[in-house]
C-alpha cells in the first residue's frame, strides 16, 4: 500500500467512526461471537480450551451503532480519539461495567388468564401434575380463565410478566398461544403477544400451540375426539397465519397431550407455509418427540429429560437446538435430569429459557433460570449465558440476535457485575443497568 492509499484509508475511518448515531466506550463486552472466540473448536479436541476464548469476551472495548445495528467493535482507544467529535448525548460511557447481548426468553407462556397457586398447594400434598390435568385441572384450567379474560384483561395481567422480564435485560422474547384451544381464543392470545411486543417496543416471536392439550368440548365419557381437534388444530393455522400472527407452529407431544402421528399433521401444515416447528417433547415419557423435530428439520426441541441418544444424534444432525427449562424440572420436583452430557458431546447447541408458565413454571427471571440451569444441571455460567442470548436466537431462527458483532442487531444489556459468570451466580441481586433495542436506551429500565 503507497502512502495515498495509507491515508485514504485513515480518512475512511475518521469519517465512519464519527458517523456513528450512539457510541458505548469503556465497556466490557461478552460478545458470544464465533468472529471473536466463542466456541470456537481446533480439529484435536484436546487442544480446544486453547482457541476458544470464554463468552468470546472482549475487554476495555468500545462499539458504534448506526441505524440500529452494530457498526463496528473494537478497542476503546481506536475510539476514544474521535471522542471530541461527538456530542454527549451520542455517547454511553458503561465505565467498565459489562456488556451482554440483549437476553432472549426463547420458550414463553405468558400470556394467560387465572392463576393456579391453587394446584401448587395440591402438589404439595402430594397430588401429580398428571393427576391434576387428569381430574380437569392443569392446562385446561388456564384455557377457562383465557377464554373468560377480555383482550385488555389478558393484555394488562401479561405485560406485568413481560415487565418482569425485560426488567432482568430481557430484549426478544417468544410468546406461545395454547390456552385458548378454540380460534377465537388462540386468535386473542397471539394478537396480545403482538401488542405487548408493539407497546414495550421489544421484539417478539409468536409461536401457535393450539394443539397443546385437548379441549373440554373434545371430551366425552365414551371416547376423547383428539383426532378430530386435531383436524380443528389444522384448519386454523392458515388462516391465523394469514392474519399475521404466526412465527412459527409448537405442539405437545406427551401421552397426556398428543400422539407424534398428530402432531406430524400440523407440521405438515406448517411446511406447507413454510412455517418452522418446535415441539414440547420428552418431557415426561419418550415418545418421538424430537425424532419427528428433527425430520422437519425444526428450530428447537424443548424440555428432554427424557431424550435418547439416538434422537440426540438426530437433533444434532437437523441444527436443531435442544431448549432445556429447569424451571419446570424444578417446580414438578421432576428427577429424571436431561442428558447434558451427551448434548455436549454430540455438540447440540443448546438454549435455556423460563418456560414461564401458570402451571409448571409459574418464572418471569431468566437471571434465576440461568442459576437453575447452573446448580440443578450442571451447566456453566458460560453455557446458560450462551443459552440465554446465541443459542436462544438460533431456536428462534433469529440470526441477526444474541451475539455482539457488526451487523448484528444492537440489542444490548448493561450489567454492573466484576464478570459475566455473576448473572449465573447471584439470586435475587439485578445487576441490570440498562437495555438498548435496536440502537436505542430503553426506558422500562
Ligand atoms: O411447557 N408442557 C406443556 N406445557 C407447559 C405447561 C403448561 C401448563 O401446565 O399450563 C410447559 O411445561
Ligand atoms: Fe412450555
């Protein structure tokens, strides 16, 4: 390179770097990019802690964000001689505080009617989760209060747990219909999922469940009609797609929820829309679940306690990213533990998420479930962090999300903690100083 070429290239520099519409200096930053060292993997195994760099971390580091996206990422004195062209309310000094990708709660029920503190006093005398939804308690008590609540009922009792979350640095999150069981009430249910999303200006993926448990009206002494719901599950799915609130299609495949044979019938209908699947599955029996993922090459299975090995390598051969909740496990006092070791061996990317739910997962803090994730699985601060931002948008199919590197969407969480391993480590302390979506503070926080 001449001397000319030398300073064009400067002056390209000077004036991209004072282009920025925000820039954040002296931050600390857990960018869980590979184009920064996370999870990268030399071909000798052994040799792998050499290479990857944890949480891809980049210290006393600086960011520009242009039009809502992460324009550049590097060290803070790159910047820091720019500085005096740039009008305060343009720059966040995070005075050595740390950085995360925004946090992403990738598998949510929180938009519900009623409560069920009732069953957990049940529980707690003793009673199952499958002897409560075998006496008309469990899902189907949630799906009456759904279909009582007005749309601003549902809307106001939901935002306090959306709240809840972004509170703890939560910037996407995915909601789930399937309290509704009728199309009118799955049709209320996704539309308040946008709304909330559209007030609290955060992004949100809905995912249609309808064929989560059967209805009452599908019941009878004589014989359950689940194929025939079924059919119901089916028919509606285009038409709320064509409405516009539709992200992807979940089932619950489970023998007290639906056979893989009829939660194959919406995926199918999903593919014919090009839809991507998911599914609740191996939660408390092993019955295909995330064999039937996997051949439609979804983006998450999710609960699998009771995953096989077999249907491991099938995951890991669809990119299909294993979503662990433990705050299920842990509300159902459940034992059986999923196969963390064998998820990592065959190298399944794998999230975490609340699960937050009226029944098995009454949880609006994913800093708690990263905790869970840690003491009660065994997994690394490193790995639920990895969950709850990287792996959490791959299950959504979100690639832009969950990683801090130029290009990215600048959804960011500013934490006051010494390192990243602290958010894992603490209950109950928010270490939470502040959110950015798409380039701009939030103000929830
Ligand atoms: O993710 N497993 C099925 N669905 C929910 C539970 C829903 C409920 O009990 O209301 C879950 O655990
Ligand atoms: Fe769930």
């Amino acid at each position: 390179m001449n001397e000319s070429e030398n300073l064009n290239e400067q002056m390209l520099d000077k004036s991209t770097m004072t282009s920025f519409d925000h820039i954040i200096i002296n931050a600390n930053i857990a960018t869980f990019s590979a184009q920064h060292g996370f999870g990268i993997e030399t071909k000798d195994d052994e040799n792998k802690q050499a290479d990857s760099i944890p949480y891809g971390q980049l210290e006393h580091a600086a960011i520009g964000i242009k039009d809502g996206k992460i324009a550049w990422l590097g060290v803070h004195e790159q910047i820091a001689t720019h500085l005096p062209h740039y009008q305060e309310n343009k720059v966040t000094d995070a005075d050595d505080k740390w950085l995360t990708p925004g946090l992403i709660d990738c598998h949510t029920h929180i938009v519900y009617g009623g409560n069920r503190s009732n069953e957990f006093e049940a529980r707690l005398q003793g009673a199952s989760y499958q002897d409560i939804a075998a006496q008309g308690g469990g899902i189907v008590a949630t799906v009456s209060a759904t279909r009582e609540a007005s749309i601003e009922t549902l809307f106001a009792q939901s935002e306090k747990r959306l709240v809840a979350l972004i509170k703890e640095g939560v910037t996407s999150i995915e909601i789930k219909s399937g309290y509704g069981l009728d199309l009118d009430t799955e049709r209320k249910m996704l539309t308040v999922a946008r709304q909330l999303g559209e007030k609290h200006g955060i992004h949100v993926s809905t995912t249609y469940l309808a064929a989560h448990a059967l209805p009452p009206e599908y019941k009878s002494h004589m014989q359950d009609r689940a194929d025939d719901y079924i059919e119901q599950v089916c028919e509606w799915l285009p038409i709320l797609h064509s409405e516009g609130l539709v992200d992807a299609v979940d089932g619950f495949c489970e023998n007290i929820a639906f056979s893989s044979d009829q939660i194959r019938r919406v995926f199918e209908v999903a593919r014919s829309l090009d839809l991507p699947v998911k599914l609740h599955s191996e939660q408390l029996s092993d019955i295909g679940g995330s064999a039937l993922v996997a051949e439609y090459k979804g983006l998450s299975s999710d609960h699998l306690e009771h995953l096989s090995e077999t249907d491991i390598e099938k995951m890991a051969a669809s990119n299909t990213v294993a979503v662990i909740l433990p705050g299920a496990f842990y509300t159902l006092r459940d034992t059986k533990l999923p196969p963390i070791e064998a998820l990592r061996k065959h190298r399944v990317p794998m999230a975490i998420s609340t699960d937050c739910n009226p029944g098995t997962s009454p949880l609006t803090s994913l800093l708690l479930t990263m905790n869970m994730g840690c003491t009660l699985f065994y997994l690394t601060p490193e790995e639920v962090l990895a969950g709850s931002t990287v792996y959490a948008a791959q299950a959504l199919g979100l690639f832009n999300k969950g990683k801090i590197e130029v290009g990215c969407d600048a959804d960011l969480a500013l934490w006051d903690i010494a390192r990243p391993a602290d958010l894992a480590y603490q209950m109950g302390l928010n270490p939470i100083q502040g959110i950015m979506v798409q380039g701009q503070w939030h103000e929830t926080i």
